[in-house]
C-alpha cells in the first residue's frame, strides 16, 4: 500500500462520519480514528504499524509529491441539462478492461442504465462502474489511469 492509496483512505475516512477504521493487511495495520473536541473541529489520527518482513526491505521512496488537481467540470449554465455519473468509491479509475481492450465508452457513445462506464482499482479490487441513468456520453472528466475521490464527477450523459 503506497502513500497515496493511505492518503485516499484517510480522506474517504473522515469525509464518512466513521468514528475509527482498523485495516489489516499481510504486513501492515492501519488504524484511523477520528474525533471531534468540544469546540467542533475535527481532527485524525491515523497509526500504521508495518509487521516484520521476512525479506530484504525495499529502498525507500523519495517523498510524496503532491496530487494532481482533479478536472474540473465546465461551468454549471453548460452542463445544467446533464447528468453526472460520479465515482461511488476512491481508487483508481481505468477506462478500459483490460490495456489491449478498447475504452467502454467514449464521447458519443449511447449508454443505458446498467452499462459498464469504467472500473476503479481500490485496494487490488477492480469494480465495475455502472451507469444508473440511460443517454448520451458528451463529456469524459477524469484521464484513464487517474486516482478519483468518492462522488467525483466521472461523466456528462445528455438523457434527451
């Protein structure tokens, strides 16, 4: 698990309303906790606890650079006649199944409700993403290959 996935979990962590989370993993726990003083901040706290490796450690990384800026939707008078398809999880978003596969849906392409739109990684898991609405793709927001925050917009669909 490298920097960024914990990052992303810290986040979707507090963003929840979940008061702890422990995570346990072949070699690493994680256990975050979030609390509120009287005063009404927030704040976390997150402990991560590597078990001995039985193997050679791996040289360390330089340090995390910061996130690339998500895209940004255009302006809310161009998009009002559209639905977005937002990203129900944190992970990694991959517009095709598989690098020899073509992408599942591109600008123009017709959906319905139920048709697979991408998959996101998280966690080693790949889930589909499937639209709930039937329409017209006319804008892709986030590049394959691109970490997503829940409830990030993914897609524009015109339904008309």
């Amino acid at each position: 698990m490298d920097i960024r996935e914990i990052q992303n979990l810290i986040k979707f962590v507090a963003k929840s309303g979940a008061t702890e989370v422990k995570l346990e993993m072949d070699d690493i726990k994680i256990t975050i906790k979030t609390t509120t003083d009287n005063a009404g901040s927030e704040g976390t706290t997150t402990y991560i606890q590597q078990a001995p490796v039985s193997h050679q450690p791996a040289p360390l990384a330089a340090a995390p650079q910061a996130l690339p800026a998500a895209p940004q939707a255009p302006a809310a008078d161009d998009t009002s006649k559209f639905l977005t398809i937002k990203s129900p999880i944190i992970g990694t978003l991959y517009r095709k199944p598989s690098p020899d596969k073509p992408v599942f849906v591109e600008v123009g392409s017709t959906i319905s409700k139920g048709d697979v739109v991408c998959v996101i990684e998280a966690m080693k898991l790949f889930n589909e993403i499937e639209s709930e609405v039937s329409g017209k793709i006319v804008k892709v927001l986030v590049d394959d290959s691109s970490p997503v925050e829940y409830d990030q917009p993914l897609f524009l669909v015109d339904p008309s």
